[in-house]
C-alpha cells in the first residue's frame, strides 16, 4: 500500500538538490552501476520512483540512505545528467532532521567524525574510534587490525588542535542557530 | 629548470593513517622541484560525513582553508587526497552562485571569496611537472614490475567538478607509472568503489567490495596495486585479511601509494618512504624486480658474447 502523493516533498527535494526529478524515465543505468546495490534495501533507482511518486515517508526510512557512499557512479552515468548521488546527499539531509537512521552505526560514525572535527579542528582517528566504539557500545569490531596498525606508529595517540578551534566552533554553532541539524 | 610552486593541503589522514603518502608526495615534489607551502592552520574539509550532513556546512568547512589559501595570495592549492580535493572542488564550485556563497560566508568569521582552485596532486604531476620531466628524472626504473593502477571512484568523478582525465578510464597514473619504466597492467576497474569510509561500520560491505578488486589485480598476474586515495589503500591494505576472510583467498597483495613508487624510482631515500607503514610489504616484488633486472643484464651479455 503506498501513501497519497506529497507535493511538498517533490518540492523540496527539486528545489534543495537543484535537480528536475521529472527527466528520470527509469532506464536503471544508476542501479547498475552502484556498487551498493547488493547492500540496499531498495535500489537507487526505485528511490528516484519513490521520490517522483512524492512517497516521503518510504523513500526517509530507506537505509540505502545511509550506505550510498557518494561515489558518483550514478551521477556520472545517467543519460539524462541527473545528479544522482546529489539527491542521495539531499534525501538523507532530510532523513536525518526527521530523526530517521536505520543505519544507527553508520551515523554514530559519521557523528563522531563531525564532533571530532568541531572539536579539535582536524579528525583525531584514534579518539573519533574510541568515542564510535563507546557510543555504539559494540565491542571494537576491528580488533583483528589492532595488531596490524599499532606497530606501524600511524594512529596518533594525541589530537593535533589547530589553533583556530574557536573558528571551528562558531561554524558548527552558527549552523545549528540558523536551524541546521547535527 | 623552473620549478613550481603550490599552497599545499595535506589532509587529516596524512597526519595518521596515510603518513606515508604525506611523506612521500613531498618528498617527490622537492626531487622534481615543485615548492609546497601548507596552507596555514589548515582544517579538516569534513570529508564525507560533513556532506552527508548539510551542502552549506560542508562547503564551510572546505571555504575556511580556501579563504586561508586566498590570504597566501596563491591561486592554487593541491592535495593528495580525492576525498579532500572533492570537498574543496564541490565546495569552489557551489560558491560561484553568490546566494550559495553567501550562506557559506554567514558560518564563516573570514569570508571566501571562492577563486581559490584545487587540484590534486596527482594532476598538477601530470600537467605541471609532465611527463618527459618525471621520466627524465628516474634514477632507478621500475623494469618488470607488474603495476595495476587503481583510481578509486571519485579522483575523476563527477566530471563537471573534477575536470580532470577520463572520468571512465583515467590514465593519469598509467602514465606515470610507465615513465617510471614500470609495465601498467590493464586494470578494468579503476574507478570502482572500494567501500569508502564504510569500514568501520560496515566491515562486510567493504570486505566484498575490496575483495572483487583484489582477486581482479591477482587475475592480471600484478605485483602491486598503485593507488592515489588514503581510503582506498586502508581498505584494500589494512583490512586485506578481512577481505581473504570474506572470499576464502588468502591475499598477498601489495598497495602503495603511486607516489612512493614514484619516490623509489626518483632515487629518494628510502626513510622518507614509508614502506615500512605498508601492511602488506612490498619487498618481495621489489626483490623479484631486482632479481629479473639482474637476469636481464646477464643474458643481454651472454647474447653480446
Ligand atoms: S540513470 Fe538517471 S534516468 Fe536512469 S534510472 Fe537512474 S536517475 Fe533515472
Ligand atoms: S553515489 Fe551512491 S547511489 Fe550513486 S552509485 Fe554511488 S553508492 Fe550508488
């Protein structure tokens, strides 16, 4: 059973990634080409269906959302110059202000990332790991690369801060005074 | 000879992770006379997770180093990794439209002007230096070393930001490494997706991606992979037992940044390298290459006889 048609969300979706959703009649290339297929739950192109069709809450709570690795492969093969990967991007924006993430790993990750980032101006890898494993409270899944990584001296036991962290902090919180969602 | 001169963005995993790529692009870019200055305090570029977020965020946060950039008076700035040269291309791009700029500068304390191009390293090697130069400068070629050349899926793609090479099949790296005297096998999947930053949490979608690249690199009979991404060579180096575990093949396969291959042929010392950094060691192919070197040299005197 699929919901009534929501105008408003076509809108938004054409008017946030700049694309006409209207060219895309269907032909598959995107699908062929992505590499995540095998992984999603519905494929690139039946999400473009989706997005036409105005199938907001569907399309949101999709988890493909969150395992599109933007490698541009739709967007570069498209005959109709639609930006694929671009609408992705824009449909997982979306997924995220509503409070949608089936892939609750992948964006605890990509959290950690982003409050690294804010918080010591470059990404501190060891630190943005540990604050990933302590929120998803998994066990590190990794720890067979623990042996392979640790002697080779490249994860940084210490943050190296930049010194304009106060500039850094001001564009993650005039973000979110301007209404954007973390 | 003049040389070139460039602002320099090494990116947060040339501090960690990619150390070697850091330090062999450099050391590269001294032998074949090309400057680099870092760009000042310098900042991550949010990498994917800014983009998956909000366009306006991630393009700040790329912005703060290209304003930095315009303060040096440089024009262009390079980097090593695709997925910071995406960020600030994507970034460089979106800011020509004033609004979008506009929304950019409101999260910003220095406002970017936007006419700050970047490119990668990779290109500025390429079209800058060139070829005839690099292959000039080779103090050691790379003779009878199989090389598959792996791009990764976003050096050249989208082709309307990236502008650079063929967005199906780059040669950019094919190029040089055959300047390098190296013999570049066909690789049909060069710009195929790896599993990006997925390892972490999803180990099972990056083990499958990497693994058909590998099995296609053993197919072709190559010694090691050459890659231009820090992404790319984790996933496919760090995490190659996963990949074994994941096809039931035990791989032993190389992957070097195609700048340490460079290094090597150049003549640079060996410290500055890194291959020691390297899960998977080189030193078997590198010993293979010297051997057949050797055995070349005697039957070319044994048939002068
Ligand atoms: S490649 Fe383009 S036209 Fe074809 S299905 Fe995908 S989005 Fe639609
Ligand atoms: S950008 Fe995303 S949807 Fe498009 S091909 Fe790549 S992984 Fe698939």
């Amino acid at each position: 059973m699929s919901a009534s048609f929501d105008a408003d969300f076509v809108a938004q979706v054409q008017a946030a990634s700049e694309q006409n959703l209207a060219l895309c009649y269907q032909c598959g290339n995107c699908t062929a080409g992505c590499p995540y297929t095998f992984a999603y739950d519905i494929p690139v192109n039946q999400i473009m269906r989706l997005v036409q069709a105005g199938q907001k809450h569907k399309t949101l709570t999709c988890k493909s959302l969150w395992l599109c690795a933007t490698c541009e492969s739709c967007t570069t093969r498209c005959p109709n110059d639609i930006d694929v990967a671009r609408i992705m991007d824009v449909l997982r924006h979306m997924a995220r202000c509503e409070g949608h993430a089936p892939e609750r790993a992948v964006k605890v990750f990509w959290d950690s990332f982003l409050e690294s980032v804010r918080k010591h101006g470059r990404v501190f890898e060891a630190g943005l790991l540990a604050k990933y494993v302590a929120r998803t409270g998994r066990v590190w899944t990794d720890f067979d690369l623990a042996p392979r990584i640790i002697p080779k001296g490249k994860l940084a036991l210490k943050p190296h801060p930049i010194q304009g962290l106060g500039e850094m902090e001001k564009i993650f919180k005039r973000f979110e005074e301007q209404g954007g969602c973390l | 000879m003049r040389g070139h001169s460039f602002a320099y963005y090494p990116g947060c995993s040339g501090l960690g992770t990619s150390m070697e790529y850091d330090s062999s692009t450099r050391a590269v870019c001294k032998a074949l006379f090309v400057e680099l200055h870092d760009v000042p305090d310098w900042s991550c570029c949010g990498s994917s997770p800014a983009h998956t977020v909000d366009h306006v965020l991630s393009a700040a946060l790329s912005a703060r180093n290209l304003a930095k950039v315009e303060s040096t008076g440089r024009e262009t700035v390079i980097t090593p990794c695709p997925s910071c040269l995406t960020n600030l291309r994507t970034a460089g791009h979106r800011m020509e439209k004033p609004e979008f700029r506009a929304r950019v500068n409101s999260l910003l304390d220095t406002p970017c002007k936007g006419d700050v191009q970047a490119k990668s390293v990779l290109q500025i090697l390429v079209e800058d230096v060139g070829l005839e130069m690099i292959a000039a400068s080779v103090q050691k070629p790379l003779k009878g070393l199989k090389v598959a050349p792996y791009y990764g899926c976003i050096m050249n793609r989208p082709p309307e930001i990236m502008q650079f090479d063929d967005h199906e099949n780059p040669m950019a790296m094919d190029r040089i490494l055959a300047a390098l005297g190296a013999e570049v096998v066909p690789f049909p999947l060069k710009v195929e997706c790896c599993g990006a930053s997925y390892g972490v949490a999803r180990k099972d979608v990056v083990a499958r991606l990497s693994s058909k690249l590998l099995d296609t690199a053993v197919g072709l009979g190559a010694d090691m992979m050459a890659t231009a991404c820090p992404l790319c060579q984790m996933n496919l180096d760090l995490r190659q037992e996963q990949a074994s575990q994941h096809s039931g093949r035990a791989y032993s396969m190389p992957v070097l940044y195609f700048t340490q291959l460079m290094g090597m042929a150049l003549g640079v010392a060996e410290a500055e390298l890194g291959f020691d950094k390297l899960c998977v060691s080189p030193d078997r192919a590198f010993e293979a290459m010297a051997a057949s070197t050797i055995a070349n040299k005697q039957s070319e005197r044994g048939s002068r006889v």
